[in-house]
C-alpha cells in the first residue's frame, strides 16, 4: 500500500513540477512586474490594491483548475480503493479483525492489488489533466453552440491533418474535445473558415465549411449535416468561389441560405429547404442581380439591420471603377411569397464613402455595431497606408442619419498584424460600458500583443461623439498572458466568452517556439461592477418539443442568423442608454462572432425598460416579425423564440447570472432590514417597560385613593 501511495505521489509531483517550470513561474514573473507597474501609478491605495488583485488572477485561476483537478482525482482514487474494499469483505465477511492468517494474507494481496489497478487507471488520467491546463493545438476555424447547452464551443482545424476537432466547453470554462468523429475534408492547412448554421431545418447545428481548393485557385465550400453523432459532407456542386460566403436567411423560414461569389465575380445565392438540398436563387429573390458584381477583396459582407427597423440588410462590399475603391451595396427585403424571399436594391440607403482629405488609399476588412450608443448599427471600415494594414491612418464610420464621418486612430509607434483572411479588427464589449470595443494583434519591434482599442467618449470628431483608444500591458492589468503565449508568435486575437458569464475573455492564436499553431486564453472575469444583458435568439423552425432538444429546453437551439435586438433603460445619471445589434452579422473572413448579443449596461444596477426584438422577416407591426420585453433585470441572459410561419406569440425565458453589485445591493437590503427588525424589537420592547411603568402608577394611585 506504501509502495503504490509513493507511486502516486511521484507521478503527481512530476505533473505539478512539469506545469511549474512551463507554465507557472512564468506567469508568476509576469504577476509581479504588473504588481510592481501597479505600484508605481499615484492612485488612491484601494485602487492599486485592486490593481494588485487584477494581477494576480489569471495565475490564481490556473492554480485553482489544478487543485480542483487533484482534489477530484483523489476522490476518484479514494472511490476505487473503497469499491475494492468492499468486493474483498463481501468475500471473506465484514470483520478483517476475526479473519484467519490465511484470510488477513488473501485479504491484503487483493487489497494491494486491486488499490495497485486503481493507481495504474488513474494515473494514465494525468496526462489529460495537463492536456487540459496547457493550451490547445490548432487554428480557430469557428464559433458555434455544437450541443445546444448554451455554451459556445470551437471548431479547431487540426495543424498536420485535414479535419476539424470541435471542442465543448463545459460549466466552468474548459474545452475538451466532443463526441463527434474528426470532420476529414481535403483543404491546404490553414486555411478554412467555418460557419454554424442549421441547413435542413432538423434543430441540429451543421458547419459550413469554406477552403482553399487545392485543384484550383479559388475557394471551395462543403456543408458537414449534423446527424446528432456524426458530420456527413454534402458536396455542392458550384465553381470556385472568390471568397467564403455570407450565411443569410432569404426567406425568413429559419433554415440558413448562402450568398456570395464565384471566381469570377459573378453573384450567386443557394437556398435550402427541410432536405438540405441547395438551390440557386439569385434570378428570383434578387431581380436586377447582374449590378452585384466584384467583391472587395477579403471584405466580409454584412447580414445585420442599419435602418432601425430590426430586419437585417445584405449589404455587399463591392469594387468601384478600380480595385482600391470601396462602395457598398445595400438589399432590403420587400416582400415573401410561396417561401421565396424578393429583395430589392436600395441605392439611397448608403451614401458613397468620402475618400477626399484622406492619406490613406487602402480600405481594410470592417465590421459592424453599434458604436456611438444611438440606437442605430453603424459600419466601420479602417482606412490604411498599406494593402496589409499595418498601419490604420482613420476610421470611418456610416450610419445612416449622419452619414459617413472620420477620425484618426492612434496606434502609438505599433503596427497592426494583418492576418491571412484579411481581418483587422474583430468587435465585442469588452468593457461592459454600452460602446463596443475593437481587438487587434499588433506588434512592436519583435514583440506581438493583444490590443483592446476602447471606445471612449470624444468631444473632438465632428458629429461623432466617440474614439478609440489601446489598452495595452502594462497599462491594463488583464492582459497576463502564460508564458508559451507570450514567448510564442501571436497571429490572432479574438472575443470569447468563457463560463458565459457576460465576460468577455480574449482567445489568441500563436505559434509556438517549433512554428506550431496552437491557442489559448487570457481571462478577463472581473470587469468592476458593470452589468450586462445577453440575448440570444433561436430560429423559428420549431418552437417547442423539437425533436433533437432536451425536455424543458425552448426552441431550436440554434441561433438565427440576422436576428436584432435593441433596449432603452437609464442609467445611474438618470440619462437615457440606448444600444442595437444583430446576431452573427458576418460569417466568412473568420469575422468570429459569438452566436448571442451581449449588450454592456456599465455600472448600472437599473432594470432595462424596453427590449425590442426583431426577425430576418418583412418588417411590419403585425407582431410576427417584432416582439417587445418591459422591465428586464440586468445581469440576465434571454433565450427568444420567434413564432412560427404567420403566428405572432413569442416566447421567451431568462436565466439571471447576480454579479458582485447586486449581491453587495442585497447584502446591503438584508443589512437594512436586520436593523429595522432590532429597531422595532427595542422600541417594542420599550414601549412595553413604558406600559409596565403606568399601570403600576395606576395601581399605586388607587392604593393611595382608597386610603
């Protein structure tokens, strides 16, 4: 028994000392030079000791996955040693005190034995629990909730082979790979791009897979149909694509649909049905098609609503008289007859974009939010010096009550990393105040780090209020990256968000010291006192008892591409907050989002007055393409459904994350309420000792009387 307990704890200590010297001791240098830069700020002592807290939390996160890695290999290990225990004394009687020599020497071979066969099962589990501490081997093809429990997971394309691994992450924020076999297709290593969507309407999330084509110069595109246990590839039989497509609903029907181009520039559209089957469409929802031609290089093109009506637009990116020129195309959807969505071009809807005064001549990758907090969904397009943007002169920005306006970004003697798919920024709130925010890999000298640009209140642009500003180490204490990360070659940053707790975290892609692709994650749990709202909005193709769904479970399950949402409230100044997004606004270019909206409330304990919700169908007032929530309480997360076909009841459930504010605001009620209660019991009980006293003054008075 001796020998095997040494055993174990050898194996442990190795496991635990492995981790230290890769992992730990690193994070732990970085810990304390951000301690020691918190230290030299001249803020007031409790803000450096939040500082110091802020430091030290990604290196406690680690430590506390390993402890309760350990803990719960110990009692794994503790319920085998029993389990073996009591096989033997049901074996040889209840008592090993009366047991004979015989009985005592059989007793403790099995008992060495068997807790020997449990050490040995539960020691081949340490190299999965480094597996699971250490970062992830492969390149992000994609986002999506794979098994519909309202987690997000990834889908990783394999570095040295041709399939994808999705990766399920779990309750408490780790990944580790799903049930499903590898997803083989042939493609060049690097080079895919993934979008979820449900394509046959059976409520099961399929993948949209867009790749090189390595027998000729374009891209090529597979729809994997999820089975509910496996993936199986439906060739479509289309010519190579200049670019990955956009998944749109054309129809309103809940079942995906594609936009895009070939090779050679001209416009196609598949529509999809109950049997998964895609058909071309672009001579009947898209009449007058022959105008959408030449895509902009590497330019994702848009599925979200910028007119306030919360029915999303295609909004194509397209080449002008030369190949450097950038205008856009907006489509509205006018009507929907016989499930045929008829979309007409709307040529005053985006204004041409300024280029007069401008330095830069080059037009980067854009993305779309609600960026001044009006209400209304604006597009950003950086504007650069170079075709690889290393180097964003403006921003320019498009909504359609003020049109296009311009300011300048300050990149601080960096250079902004551009990356294979052509994306410069990805867009999240990042810091939960209401104004979403950018992230970007930019680079310094021979160093690569994960930016934050803040969206920060600005008097000094001409008819926009905002601007960008980096958040940087050592300014920001969040970004404590492990030490593989940091020594690695960064080539991506992105949102994600983690436990789905309403914080964003940071995912980055490197490569490692061999030139391996592999990623991690810089948490980023405590954001203050800011509250959000998160919301997500199911397709309409079931409503209830679907069919791959868990019982008690709400709607499909997948998330509706195009989707909008918008809220009032007031905020703790008593002014009014105002923000709208849509859902899954691009999905080729590894644009990255997350399958939800997730709305920043800053420090705002204040319930959200109004949530409107909107569909990808015709807008009208008839309540099937608009719904509207009162009096949300912040810190919640919505799960919406949308009725189906002509119906107009939707449905809605919320699920309430408390952050630290409301349960100090409780605390606080419940403070109250202790003292009243203790009030109340004293002045009770005084009146009663006052009550007391006049009745004996009354009795002594009538003593006194009759004498």
């Amino acid at each position: 028994m001796e020998e095997v307990q040494e055993r174990v704890k050898a194996a442990v200590d190795d496991l635990v000392d492995d981790l230290d010297k890769k992992y730990f001791r690193d994070m732990q240098k970085k810990v304390y030079l951000c301690s020691a830069d918190c230290c030299t700020k001249t803020d007031s002592r409790q803000r450096i000791e939040s500082c110091v807290d802020q430091c030290n939390k990604p290196l406690q996160k680690v430590q506390s996955i390993l402890e309760q890695e350990l803990g719960t290999l110990q009692q794994q290990l503790s319920r085998c040693a029993m389990t073996t225990y009591d096989k033997i004394v049901q074996q040889l009687g209840p008592d090993p005190s009366k047991y004979t020599d015989v009985q005592m020497k059989t007793f403790n071979d099995k008992l060495d034995k068997g807790v020997g066969a449990c050490a040995d099962d539960h020691l081949k589990l340490l190299p999965q629990i480094k597996n699971r501490i250490k970062p992830l081997d492969g390149q992000i093809c994609g986002f999506g909730d794979m098994n519909k429990d309202r987690y997000t997971d990834l889908i990783v394309q394999n570095q040295h082979s041709q399939s994808l691994t999705i990766y399920l992450q779990s309750e408490n924020g780790r990944l580790t790979p799903g049930p499903y076999p590898p997803i083989v297709f042939r493609a060049p290593p690097g080079s895919a791009v993934c979008a979820v969507a449900d394509f046959n309407g059976d409520t099961l999330p399929d993948i949209l897979v867009t790749s090189d084509d390595m027998n000729a110069s374009g891209k090529k595109i597979s729809i994997f149909m999820n089975n509910g246990k496996s993936f199986e590839e439906i060739h479509l039989k289309i010519d190579p694509l200049s670019q990955p497509p956009t998944v749109v609903d054309l129809n309103g029907d809940g079942i995906a649909d594609i936009v895009g181009f070939f090779e050679s520039s001209k416009f196609f559209c598949l529509t999809f049905d109950s049997s998964g089957t895609g058909r071309r469409c672009e001579e009947l929802s898209f009449p007058g098609n022959e105008v959408i031609k030449k895509p902009f290089g590497k330019f994702p093109h848009i599925f979200a609503d910028i007119t306030g009506d919360l029915s999303a637009e295609i909004i194509f990116a397209l080449q002008g008289d030369s190949e450097k020129e950038l205008v856009f195309q907006a489509w509205q959807l006018e009507d929907i007859t016989n499930n045929v969505g008829l979309w007409k071009k709307n040529d005053d809807l985006i204004k041409a974009m300024p280029t007069t005064g401008l330095s830069g001549v080059y037009f980067g990758s854009g993305v779309v939010a609600d960026f001044d907090g009006d209400g209304m969904i604006d597009i950003l397009v950086p504007v650069c010096r170079e075709h690889d943007c290393r180097h964003v002169e403006y921003i320019n920005i498009f909504s359609p009550e003020r049109g296009w306006v311009y300011f300048q970004l300050d990149l601080k003697d960096t250079e902004l990393v551009w990356s294979n798919d052509g994306t410069v920024f990805r867009v999240g709130d990042f810091t939960l105040d209401g104004y979403p925010d950018l992230i970007a890999t930019v680079s310094k000298g021979s160093s690569k780090l994960p930016v934050v640009f803040e969206n920060v209140d600005y008097n000094g642009n001409y008819n926009f209020s905002r601007k960008f500003e980096m958040m940087a180490p050592p300014k920001n204490s969040f970004f404590v990256m492990p030490e593989e990360m940091s020594n690695g070659v960064l080539m991506m940053a992105a949102f994600f968000d983690l436990k789905e707790d309403g914080s964003l975290d940071i995912l980055v892609e490197y490569k490692d010291y061999k030139g391996h692709l592999k990623f991690d994650f810089i948490h980023c749990d405590d954001k203050g006192d800011t509250t959000f709202l998160k919301v997500q909005i199911f397709t309409n193709v079931c409503t209830k008892d679907c069919r791959y769904s868990k019982p008690n479970d709400l709607g499909s399950g997948i998330s509706w591409h195009g989707a909008c949402a918008s809220f009032t409230m007031l905020d703790t100044s008593g002014n009014s907050q105002q923000s709208s997004q849509c859902q899954l606004p691009q999905t080729s270019q590894r644009a990255l989002h997350s399958p939800f909206i997730l709305f920043g409330l800053g420090r705002s304990p204040n319930f959200i007055d109004e949530l409107t919700l909107g569909s990808p169908r015709v807008p009208d007032n008839s309540g099937n393409q608009q719904s509207l929530l009162k009096q949300i309480v912040p810190n919640s997360r919505i799960i919406v459904v949308p009725p189906e076909d002509d119906e107009v009841h939707w449905q809605s459930r919320l699920y309430l994350t408390p952050n630290q504010l409301i349960i100090q605001s409780l605390a606080v009620l419940f403070s109250v309420c202790v003292i009243l209660i203790v009030l109340i019991l004293i002045l009770h009980y005084m009146e009663h000792r006052q009550d007391v006293k006049e009745r004996q003054g009354q009795l002594h008075r009538f003593h006194f009387d009759a004498m």
